[in-house]
C-alpha cells in the first residue's frame, strides 16, 4: 500500500470518527432555576448562567447561552413572571 493511500484512509477513518462523536454527544444538562430575592433568580447550567430581573414593566435578562437553549429560558421565565421579557444583557459576544 503506497504512503498516500494510507494517508487517506487514516483521514477518512479520523473524519468517520469526528462525526460519530458528534452524534452521540449527550443532551445538554436542564437549567436550574434558583431564586437569589424576590426580584432576582438565576438559571444555572452548563456553558453559563443567565440572570433574570423583574421589574414593573417585564423580566431583564443578563446573558442568553445559545439559540438552542431559548425555549428551556423563556420556559423558566414564565415560572417567575408572566410578564414579558424587555431586554436581554449579554456580557459577551
């Protein structure tokens, strides 16, 4: 077996093995919703927390964690207010 061909089947066995692995990942954590006082709760879970505040006019987020985790928040939210949501903080990019 030449030098090459050995190169592409170690490549193609390394690309077969990445997209194994990305498929078998296990599903993310549930948040956990804790209440810090009457106006403040935090989601806590993995890849970050998420900070809500009440106010009179609707909940404040501070950080969002990624699209997939929207429903789970927004969910968590409705837990604590039935209040829209106003704004969203985040502290990153």
């Amino acid at each position: 077996m030449s030098r090459t061909l050995a190169i592409r089947f170690l490549a193609l066995g390394c690309t077969l093995a990445g997209l194994w692995f990305a498929h078998t990942q296990q599903a993310p954590e549930p948040l956990v919703l804790e209440k810090i006082a009457d106006d403040l709760h935090v989601l806590s879970g993995s890849g970050g927390n998420v900070a809500i505040y009440l106010t009179g006019e609707g909940a404040i987020l501070v950080d969002d964690k990624f699209e997939r985790n929207v429903p789970e928040i927004l969910s968590n939210v409705k837990k604590v207010t039935e209040l829209p949501v106003r704004y969203v903080l985040n502290t990153h990019q």
